[in-house]
C-alpha cells in the first residue's frame, strides 16, 4: 500500500491531549519530566531504563520514545 510518512506530525500528540483530561495530562507531564530528569544524570540513567525493561543499549532519545508512545497508545485504543 501507499505510505504517507510525516516527519513532523504534532497533530497526534493534539489528538492525545485532547482525549485526556487535565489531571491526566498533568501526570503524564510529571512522569515525562521525571524521566527527563533522570536521563539527565549518568548513573540513575542506568537505572530508569532497568526500572522499564529497556535495554541499556537503548539511546535516551529512543527510551523517551518507548516512554511517550506508550501513553500514547493507550489513548490511541481507547484504554
């Protein structure tokens, strides 16, 4: 089939937004900036990622992927 690929498409993360309430988004910014902030330090970096699973390999940029995707989805398929 015929794909469409965006480079930048903020009207998902619009959508998302707006499928939750305020309290909700207000956690999800919690937990993203939380993240953010342990990815920012070497060792606990480390351990964020072990706490999720995630293999340490995993770049930071990718691992806040996995993070954001995984709100995302929920919204996504209604959960």
């Amino acid at each position: 089939g015929v794909v469409n690929a965006l480079f930048d498409f903020p009207q998902f993360d619009t959508a998302v937004h707006g499928a939750i309430d305020t309290s909700c988004a207000m956690a999800l910014h919690q937990i993203t900036s939380e993240v953010d902030d342990r990815l920012k330090l070497a060792h606990p970096a480390a351990n964020i990622k072990k706490m999720f699973g995630a293999p340490q390999h995993l770049t930071d940029t990718d691992f806040r992927y996995l993070v954001a995707d995984a709100f995302s989805m929920g919204v996504q398929y209604g959960h």
